[in-house]
C-alpha cells in the first residue's frame, strides 16, 4: 500500500530523472491537484493510502509532465497578482516576470479614471489583473489580440474575474480606435536564433506569442510609432521585452517620439521593462 508522502517521494525521483526543474515542487503542485488538497493539508496527509483509483491519474499526469508538458497546463491554471487564471496552449503561460510589469505599471502615475489598453493581450492576465486591481479606476479596458483563440481565453479569464472589457481581434492597432490612458503591453520578443535554446516546456507556448522575426523585435518595430499616437496628455505606456535588447528598444521609443524613456530591470537584473510618456505636441 503506497501512502501520499511515498507518492511525493517516488514522483520527484521520477520528474527529476527526466530533468525537470523544481521537482518536487512539481510533484506538489501535482499532487495537490490531484486530490484536491492545498499544500498544507497535503503534508497533514502525508501517511494517508493512496486509493486505487488516485494512481492511474497521477501516472498519466507525471508521464505528462516527464515528457514536458508544462505545470500550469496541467494543472489548467495560473496564479498572476494574486488571481488564479485559466491557462491553456491558446495563449503564452503568464511569467512572473510579467507580473512585475503589472506591479511597476500600478505603482506609476497616469490619469484616471483610466482608459486602458493591452495590446498583444493572449490570456489576458496583463490587463485584467490592472484593471481588476484599479476597480473604478479603470473606466475601459480593451484587450486586444491577433490570435482569435487567445481571445477566447481571454473572455473566460474576464468573465471569471466578473469584468467586462471590450475584446478586439486586430493587428496591433488595425481595430483599436482611440487614445488610452495606459497602454501595456507583452508582445513577442524572442529572436528566432534563441529559437534551438528554448526549454521543452516553452515549446508549449504558441509560436505567435513568442517569435517576431530575426532580432524579435518586429512587432515591437510597428506598435512603438502608432502607440506613440494613441496616447492620451500624460498617459503611460509600459512594455516588457526580452535580455539584451533594451538599447535597441530605446532607440525605437525615441525614433517613435516617446518621451520620459524609464527602463526597469526584473528581479534577476534583465533590464526587461519600459515606461514611457507622449511625444511632447507641438
Ligand atoms: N518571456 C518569454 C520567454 O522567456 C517570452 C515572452 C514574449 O515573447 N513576450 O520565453
């Protein structure tokens, strides 16, 4: 008879074995999902026996992730500022990262009650957590994507969160129609020679979400110059991008006329954020 915590053991040992990162961590996520339990009530169960009909899934759920299907897939969700969204292979797995971003964006002026836009959206995360945090400070989030599949994740994690944003399916600004108080934005950044270096589990994430041609800042390229024009009197723009591209992207906001460039690293000292203000009218 297998107990939980031979479960535990046994299931790291084998994450491990086939290199994923932060095994047991994993193995408790899994568990925890599996049963339904929290991690406190997880150790307080430790020497409970496994029932016959728990084994079979664990199996399948650990073959998953062996094979690298990545956690948050598995579990079906994300936690992002605090909130637990729905997480599927339609958008980008949220990164921690990127809830820095929405930190820094809170804790910076812009005018409110704020019109607000994410641009490049795909789950959503970004700009529901804002607005979300904000609450009537926020007078319209739009959420606004390329791909019509990210946006059906999007609508589910808006309505979990009871919010109603208007949701665009355009390129970059081709839909968008008027100026914001705050425009954020992920979109993707990675250059297609990082492509061979990516782990199995980024793998998972939508090509879309991730690449934007030889240095990865093409989107980038084409959204800087109309954000530049679709920012209200002392709005804020704040974009995250990727390690080693931070002076490119500041040549990028000063050749699109933003003004007040602030560059912000991340907790692991990648210069990764950029908050920046309208160009200054004539
Ligand atoms: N940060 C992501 C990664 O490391 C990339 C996200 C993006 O391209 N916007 O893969």
């Amino acid at each position: 008879m297998k107990t939980v915590l031979d479960c535990m053991e046994s299931g790291t040992q084998y994450l491990e074995k086939r290199g994923v990162e932060d095994a047991r961590s994993n193995m408790q996520w899994l568990m925890g999902f599996l049963l339904g339990l929290t991690r406190i009530q997880l150790y307080q169960q430790f020497d409970r026996p496994m029932e016959e009909g728990e084994l079979a899934p664990l199996r399948d759920l650990l073959k998953k992730r062996g094979e690298g299907v990545p956690l948050q897939h598995l579990l079906g969700t994300v936690e992002f500022l605090r909130r637990e969204f729905l997480c599927d292979g339609r958008a980008l797995i949220p990164r921690p990262e990127t809830e820095e971003l929405a930190e820094a964006v809170l804790k910076r002026e812009f005018p409110r009650p704020a019109r607000i836009l994410d641009m490049g959206t795909g789950s959503g995360v970004l700009g529901l957590s804002i607005a979300a945090e904000l609450g009537e400070a926020c007078r319209e989030l739009v959420l606004a994507d390329l791909c019509p599949e990210a946006l059906g994740l999007a609508r589910e994690n808006a309505a979990r969160h009871g919010l109603i944003p208007t949701i665009l399916e355009s390129d970059l600004f081709a839909k968008v129609e008027g100026r914001f108080d705050l425009i954020v934005a992920n979109l993707p950044y990675v250059s297609e020679t990082d492509r061979d270096g990516l782990s199995r589990e980024v793998g998972h994430d939508p090509d879309l979400a991730l690449f934007s041609g030889k240095d990865g800042l093409d989107a980038y390229r084409r959204f800087l110059p109309e954000a530049a024009k679709r920012l209200e009197r002392n709005g804020l723009i704040a974009f995250e991008f990727g390690i080693d591209q931070a002076s490119t992207l500041s040549q990028l906001t000063r050749a699109a006329g933003l003004t007040e460039c602030e560059l912000l690293p991340d907790l692991s000292g990648i210069v990764r954020f950029a908050f920046c203000r309208p160009p200054i009218s004539p």
